[in-house]
C-alpha cells in the first residue's frame, strides 16, 4: 500500500497530527494503531481535567480522545486497528502487522511517529527486597481499575509524586483503599500542583518528600514497605527507616518515550529527552519523519500534546504537497543556565513560521523568574517573567521570526532566579 | 506404581525425565510450585561454561565439560535458545594473571579444547568496551549463553509427552521407605515409586532427611543480578568473566540469549534457601564488580533486579550418589554451578547410576526427543506473513516490547504443560520480559489466560500460586 502520509499511533498525538494533515490538504492518510480503538492512554484517563487550554472546558480522558475520534471520522484517513508498526525504515517504509490485514509494508511520502511512551518500572530504578506481586505501576493499576474493573489492592503505597501516581492515589481511595502515602526522592513533586491538592491534601494523603521506598517485603504478595529519608546524594539515611504495612506499591518514578522504532528508523535522538531531536515543525533528522507528543518528550497536558501535533501534521502535508521550502541555515537552540531541555532543539530559518513555541523544561524549582533567550554575540533577544517554575511542570514561550532573525549563531534558553 | 519418581522439576530434573522417557519405565515428576523452572533454574547467569574451572578429577570437572559439549546438540533438538560466545576471564594484577595460567593448566587437564591465553591489548581488540586495567585474559571459545527455564520447560514437555507424569503444586511432606518401594507424601496425594531421585535444589537436604540423611549439609549463597535493557545488549559479545574468588567464579558482565545484558552475581550466605531478595548493598557491589571489567555498563538501562540461590552444600563436588541407608534413593544435589552447564551429562550419570543401583531399564521403540515453537519475531517477512495468513492471532501483538503474539500466547497455554501465571506465559513465550515488564501486556495476558482457562480473572496469579494480583471488582464491577 502507498500513502501520502502514514501516523505511527492513534492516542492524542497521532490523532490531532493525521486531522491538521486531513485539514492542510493531505488525502491520503493511514493511522497505525496498536489497539483495538482509537484514543490511546486517555480511554483509561477517567477523571477530568482535559482540555482546559485546548477546548476552555473540562473534560474526561475519553471525552477529549472522543472529540478527536469523531472529527476523523469524518475525514476519509484509513484506520488500520490492532496493527502493530514493526519497522519504520529509512525510505519510510512501515512495516505493520494486524489480525485483519496481515503483514504489510506501507510505503509513505512522510511519517508522523507518536508512539507515545511506556513506564519505569520496579527494575529501573532498582529498589531491593522480594519480589512478590503488588507491585504496579501506576498506569498498570488505573488500566486494572478503569477499563477492567478490578481493584488491584486495598493498602496502597504510591513511590512517586508523577501525576499519573497522584491520580491513581484519589481514584484508589474513591474505590474505597486506604492510600498510606506518598513517597517522592526529590525535595520537590514530580506532578502538577493542582493534582496535589486535589488527589492528596483532599484525600489527608501524606506526601513525604526527599524519601524513597527502601525495602519491598513480602513473600508472595507485598506484606510491607520500608521507607527512608533519602540524602542530597538521593540514597536512604539509615536510621529514618519506618516501616508500612500495605498489600500493594503503585509506581509513578517517571515516563520514557517509546522510540524503539525512531532509533531503527535512524532518526537522531536527544538523550536529554529520550525523544527525537526535531526542528520547529516537529521533523526529525530524517527529512519527511516528523514526531510528536510523549514520543519526542514527556508532557504533562494533553492540550500541549495536540497543539504541537497539529504543527507535525501540517508540515507532514505540506512535506507531501512539495511545499515545504528547501532550507540550508539552521539554528540551534542550547540549554542555558537552570534548563533541562528545549524543544525544538534547531530551526529551519528558510521554512515559513510567524512564531516558533520553545517548549522546556527546569531541572529545580525556582521563585519568581526571568527567561531570558540570548543569541551567541551575547545579545538578549528577550525575556519572559514567570512567578515559580517547577521540573513537574513544562514551560512554553513563543519566539517571533523577528527575533530570530536578528540573532548571531545559535540561542540559548537559560533561567534565572530573581534574588530574594 | 512408578518406576522412577523425580523429585524437583528444574532444568536438572527436567533434562533427567527427559532422558528417562526414552525408555520403557512409568516415570513421575513432583513439583512443589505450579511451574518448572521455578527455583534456581530461573535465576541464574545463563551461561554454559567451558570447564576450566572445577579441579580435575572432580564430577564437576568431567561432567561441565561433558555437559557443554552436549548442549548445542540438546537446544538445537529442543528449539531452545543458545548461542556460543566464547568467554573470556580477566586478569587486572600480576597475581591474577598467574590465575589464568592456573584456569588454562586446569582447563587442558579437564579437556578443554580451543583456549587461549590473551594478552590486555588482544583482550580489547576483541572486546573494546573492556576497562583498560585488564592485563589479561583467559579466551574459551566454547563458552556459551543458553536460556536455562526454556531448556527446562522443552526438556520437561518432552518428557510429558513421551509419557512421563508431572504433579505441580505437588510439595513433598514425607517419604516412606517400604523396602522394596517408596511411598511419597505430598500436597497433592501419595504416589508409590521403585526408585527415588532427589533434585530437589535448594532443598535436596529437606528431602534427604526424610529417609533419615543428613551425609551433607547445605550452605545457600545468594547472588543478585541487574538485566539490562536490550539497548545494552551488545556491550560486550563473550561472557566476561572475573578472577574467581570468594565471590564465586565472580561478577560476569554477558550477553543473554534474549538480547539483554546480564550483570551479577554476588555471592552470600543465607539462611533460607528461597531467600531470593536483593539488597542494597548487593546491588551495589554488583555494580561495582561489572564496572570494574566493563566501566561504560549503564545501570540505569536496568530493566530488572533479581537473585538466585546456589546449593552449595558441605560438599565440594556434586553430590550424585545412593543415599547411604536409602539405596534406591539417588542424590543429584549440590547442583551449583556449573549446574546448568552440566544437565545433559548429570542426566547421563544418573542413568548410570539408577541402573547400578538395579533399575532394569529398556529402550522405547518410540520416542521423539524433539520440540519446535513458534516465534513470530524471528521469522522472516514472507514468513511472517503466511502465518498470520493461516492464523490471524499470530498478527495481534500482545507484547510490544518483545514483539510476543496473541498466537504464541494461545499455543503456550495448550501446550503440553500448561501455564497458570502470567510469568509462566512469559518463560514460555518471552510476553513481558522487555523494557516495560509486563506494564502493557500484563492485563492483556490475564485476560487470555483466564479466557483460555476458563477461570475468574481474580484466579490468575502473577507467579507462584500465592501470589494474588485483583483483590476485588470495583464498585461499578469488571461488567463481567
């Protein structure tokens, strides 16, 4: 099969990337989805929350996925479900696989990867004792509770301050567990601010920072949990030990993009994100392979997820309707001071923006903050005033075409905290 | 009546009932947990050693290299994963360098063919991501890697389908010796059998005390491992092996059959054979052994902890004999390393040994020692293609990480001994095993299990029979 344009997965990303392409003009589209619907993470994201930058209301997971499904439905993509991408070659050849379809090659003029991302688990982040079961990670658990219908325990210890972890201590205690606390290494919550009083402080759950789960006892099921203070090196003190009696240990230690087919591909990765290094059009180092959402890196709204697909799609269409303008100059954007990461990571002066949004994160949380973007003559191209910055929630700022034209050699982003 | 009751359904247990099954004998395996493969055989370095290190002389010396001799042969026969690496044992001082003169001397005594002394530079060469303080290396090409419950579970197939009996859930309580046969005592009722053979592991010692034994004693040493991420995978591409020492043949740093890096083990004495937790300050030790023979090993590609207890025992060699006043009970016990490498041999032994001790034991005329399973990742697209042709589930993805299909799942669960536990699919099939553990397809494989089983999904464990995941439904019910 041929294709303009083939989507490597049907969650949010994949969704709003396949209906900005169907928008700009695309005609022929394929979603690859690995499951037996369209929607991805967000059919089992019960609660609400969605959509409040993006609709300017409140909706379920389900909802926010379901506005995106209808709108492709009315669009002629082809949907191909079950069907599992392989291999995403060089040529941009994907390989898929599906009960209905068989194995297919499905040859494309470009491919937009949203594969999204999986987990860390137990073994990545190495914390000792047995292994019995009961220990889940918190996305494991709410796919168990929300689309199965089992409770996967009744005394809960959450590792992790992540907001799928946060959600899953109030969904846990509606159904009736008693969630004991919430352990988090760092002296600070990975989650959203909002999750933490509306899943902890609501529900009288006790957030310890700076602590980590030191010990998992149990022989066959999780019979109690060892919990320490950790030190500035993030390993237990001995001597703060308190123990935890609880049947079940929910883990919400972090996301990795999924880009198993990214790196097969060949596309160059960013290990500061674990994604894709990506221009402001969201392509990859392989011209006419575009990502976008948690596969390139990991967002906290969904809102953000299908504003900067809708920018893959677009360009994705404008790749096969041979608009895209040839580029030579480039510009890099670098981490300055306090800056984890930028996406985009390099602009293509020549293609046709009005702003570029600089997507970021900071590695601790700062009090009242200015951003400054510098170019390599050390001139300051601007500013931007934020009142807190936190590593839990990502930052965003629009950068005119003005701007950038006027900058010597590469940007960078840096933060710096106001004195107090 | 049995004629032969195996006592302990690990890859030794295993590989022996197989053998037996060739002949025309009733034969019975008891397993205590609802799975082979669940002791030591699940958790160990997965390697197929050459030989040079046991003493000459010893059981261990002549069966090791027996053993590994046979293996190519037995995991062709049986479809199980297994690739000859070669290993390679580094030397970082002067002292450790006389070492490896040792092991090579050792290894030509044992008849160990192809090995070679290195020198740091040759070392390298042939393995860049060694630490430039090796100075040397002892080189054996015959080393392999192997996945050790699979060889257990295909051998154990085997047998079940030549028509050996195998009881899981089926611990042992007591043994009766009624002179001309046993009576055993067990979890799931009492079995009668002419001859007894105890490979029991860990717990060898437990068993032989019901006839009264107590000739060794054992000394459980613990070692825990970190499995890497396949990212990892070709960091290196022989076993790399350190000096032996008080911690064993020492901390290896090796590819896995399945694409991982392995990483351990350490060595420690516990109380409690079953004792399979990992610690803090094992884990560490592990890490720090690995990076001293390999520095770039990255530990935070770890997708996975585990331990696994040896039996050792007060006896240095393998303990494959009559029990003293229980002659028709045969120990295979203190089977520590190199243990897996020596199965096919062990199996060989003891048949000699049960004939010795009087088993009148004729060939079948027939048997079929082969077994073949499908693995979908490892065909070639036109391959791939035809059978999701013929069958369509082998076209749903069940595991994304390991690429395990809907198809494999189903084929393991009829198969001749059927998984109950979602990590007995994943033995059988490699379903959870990658990078996210079983996160994705956990649900999913409780789901077909059940489904396949026709049980309650509340029924399916995670491991072993205790080992509960569901507590209850929710309040607005599974919609069941």
């Amino acid at each position: 099969m041929k294709y303009d344009l083939v989507v490597i997965g049907g969650g949010p990303a994949g969704l709003s990337a396949a209906n900005a392409a169907w928008e700009a003009g695309c005609r022929s589209i394929c979603i690859v989805e690995r499951d037996r619907e369209l929607g991805g993470i967000l059919n089992q994201c019960i609660h609400n929350g969605f959509g409040l930058h993006y609709f300017k209301e409140e909706l379920t997971g389900p909802e926010y996925a379901g506005r995106f499904i209808e709108k492709i439905h009315s669009t002629g993509v082809d949907i191909c479900l079950e069907a599992m991408a392989l291999e995403v070659t060089p040529e941009k050849h994907v390989h898929i696989v599906s009960p209905s379809g068989g194995y297919e090659v499905l040859e494309a003029k470009a491919v937009v990867l949203t594969m999204g991302c999986r987990e860390r688990t137990r073994g990545a982040i190495a914390i000792p004792g047995t292994r019995p079961a009961g220990v889940f990670t918190a996305g494991t658990a709410q796919r168990y509770l929300n689309m199965e219908g089992y409770l996967v325990g009744r005394r809960v210890v959450i590792l992790g301050s992540g907001d799928i972890g946060l959600i899953m201590a109030r969904r846990m205690s509606l159904e009736g567990a008693k969630v004991l606390a919430c352990v988090e290494v760092m002296p600070y919550s990975g989650g959203l601010t909002r999750n933490i009083v509306q899943c902890l402080h609501d529900f009288n759950i006790p957030l310890y920072l700076s602590h980590t789960i030191s010990d998992i006892q149990g022989k066959d099921r999780v019979e109690r949990v060892v919990i320490s203070e950790v030190g500035p090196d993030r390993r237990p003190i001995p001597g703060t030990e308190m123990i935890l009696d609880c049947d079940t240990v929910l883990l919400s230690v972090g996301l990795i993009p999924e880009n198993e087919l990214s790196r097969s591909a060949g596309v160059q990765m960013d290990p500061r994100t674990n994604g894709p290094v990506v221009y402001e059009n969201m392509e990859t180092s392989i011209p006419g392979v575009f990502a976008c959402g948690n596969v390139l890196h990991v967002h906290d709204l969904v809102d953000f997820v299908t504003a900067e697909s809708a920018r893959a799609g677009q360009a994705a269409a404008a790749l096969c309707a041979g608009t895209t303008p040839s580029s030579s100059q480039i510009m890099e954007l670098k981490n300055g001071p306090v800056v984890s990461y930028t996406v985009p990571q390099r602009i293509h002066m020549a293609a046709d923006f009005q702003t570029v949004d600089v997507f970021f994160r900071v590695r601790a949380v700062c009090g009242k903050s200015r951003i400054t973007v510098t170019d390599e003559a050390g001139t300051c191209l601007a500013s931007f005033r934020r009142e807190r910055l936190a590593p839990g929630e990502m930052e965003n700022i629009k950068l005119p075409r003005k701007l950038l034209e006027n900058a010597q050699g590469s940007i960078t982003v840096s933060v710096e905290e106001d004195l107090a | 009546m049995f004629d032969v009751t195996i006592i302990g359904c690990g890859v030794i247990g295993a590989v022996l009932a197989r053998k037996l099954s060739q002949y025309d004998l009733r034969i019975l395996i008891l397993e205590r947990e609802n799975d082979v493969a669940m002791g030591t055989t699940k958790a160990n370095s997965a390697i197929v050693h050459a030989g040079y290190d046991p003493e000459p002389g010893t059981l261990m010396a002549k069966l090791n290299v027996q053993g590994s001799e046979q293996m190519e042969k037995l995991c062709r026969e049986l479809d199980v994963e297994y690739r000859r690496c070669g290993s390679m044992v580094l030397a970082f001082s002067a002292e450790e360098t006389a070492t490896l003169k040792t092991l090579y001397d050792r290894g030509i005594k044992n008849g160990v063919k192809e090995l070679r002394l290195l020198s740091g530079e040759e070392a390298r060469t042939m393995e860049p991501a060694l630490a430039e303080t090796v100075r040397g290396a002892l080189l054996a090409p015959t080393a392999a890697i192997v996945d050790p419950w699979g060889l257990c579970l295909a051998a154990a197939e085997t047998a079940v389908r030549n028509g050996a009996e195998l009881k899981r859930g089926s611990a042992v309580a007591g043994v009766e010796d009624l002179g001309n046969h046993y009576v055993v005592h067990t979890a799931s009722g009492n079995y009668e059998s002419r001859y007894l053979v105890n490979c029991a592991g860990v717990h060898g010692h437990e068993i032989s005390a019901m006839v009264g034994e107590s000739e060794w004693m054992p000394k459980h040493s613990r070692g825990e491992y970190y499995l890497l991420d396949k990212s990892s995978g070709d960091l290196v591409n022989h076993v790399i092996f350190q000096c032996p020492s008080v911690l064993g043949k020492g901390v290896l740093v090796a590819p896995t059959v399945h694409g991982n890096l392995i990483v351990g083990p350490n060595a420690e004495p516990v109380e409690d054979g079953d004792d399979r937790a990992t610690t803090q300050s094992g884990l560490d030790q592990v890490a720090a052994f690995g990076r001293k023979s390999v520095p770039s090993v990255d530990l935070r590609q770890s997708i996975r902890n585990f331990s696994g207890v040896r039996a050792v025992t007060s006896e240095e060699d393998f303990i494959i004999r009559p029990a003293k006043n229980s002659p028709r009970m045969l120990y295979v016990c203190g089977i520590k390393s190199p243990g897996l490498s020596a199965a096919p041999a062990i199996a060989d032994y003891a048949l000699e040994k049960l004939k010795e001790m009087g088993l009148a034991a004729e060939k079948k005329t027939m048997w079929s020692g082969k077994r073949t399973q499908i693995r979908f990742r490892k065909l070639s697209d036109s391959e791939k293609a035809e059978l999701v042709r013929k069958d369509p589930r082998y076209g749903r993805i069940i595991c994304r990480c390991e690429t395990i299909t809907e198809g494999e799942i189903i084929a393991a669960i009829h198969s001749p001994i059927p998984p109950c536990s979602i990590d007995g699919v994943k033995r059988r099939t490699g379903a959870g095993m990658g990078r996210c553990q079983g996160g994705f397809c956990g649900p999913r494989v409780l789901k077909i299990l059940a489904d396949e089983l026709g049980k309650d999904p509340m029924e399916i464990v995670q491991d072993g029979s205790a080992t509960w995941l569901l507590m209850e439904e929710t309040k607005g019910g599974s919609g069941k």
